[in-house]
C-alpha cells in the first residue's frame, strides 16, 4: 500500500478512536470516521497478544488484502482502522473477509448496489 493510503500517525489513531464510529465482530473492532481528503486511508493494528512477529505479520497481510480487494464497494472518503482481536490469529481467511464485510455494513460503508 502507498503511504497517501494508510494511517501511520498516532495522534491520527488517537482522534479516530475518539470521535469516529466502530463496529465489533469476533475476530476484529473496525473505527471510521469520514476525512477530508476524499480518500479512504486504512490502519490496522495487532497487539502482542495475538502472538509471535510471524502471527501478527501475516495477521496484519491479510487484512491489508481483504481492505484492497473490498475498497471498490466501500465508500470513499473514510479514514478506516482495524483492530485484530485474539481470534483472528486463528481464523481462516474467509471468515475474516466476511467478518470485515459484516462490519462496514454496520458502518454503512458500503455502498449502495447501483441496478
């Protein structure tokens, strides 16, 4: 990813935490809140806990990919992040996918199907 599409700084985080909306599933807490730039920017974060670098590290690989290839049918203009939870260190790559489809429908970021 380029860095004009991710979220890197912690004061950025912080304010999403804050003032944005989120959406919780199983394996992961997903945070928006619209910005001004007209394009949406992902974060993910994975705590230690999840387990060694390798864990984390592909953890983190996935839920990039899932953000890139759902990006089309999301809204644009939102500042996204990702909370990994415990349980996605374990859980299949489709589960997450639709762990995170199912958040961004209850943050109505998806858009609507065009007939």
């Amino acid at each position: 990813m380029r860095a004009e599409t991710t979220v890197k700084e912690n004061y950025e985080f912080r304010r999403i935490y804050r003032k944005g909306r989120s959406a919780v599933t199983p394996c992961m807490v997903v945070y928006c809140q619209k910005n001004r730039q007209g394009k949406s920017r992902l974060g993910v974060t994975v705590s230690t806990k999840l387990g060694k670098a390798v864990i984390r590290n592909r953890v983190r690989r996935q839920l990039r990919e899932i953000y890139r290839l759902h990006r089309e049918e999301m809204k644009p203009g939102y500042d996204v992040i990702v909370v990994a939870r415990i349980r996605a260190a374990h859980t299949a790559y489709q589960r997450l996918e639709t762990a995170f489809l199912e958040a961004l429908g209850k943050l109505e970021l998806r858009k609507e199907p065009e007939l």
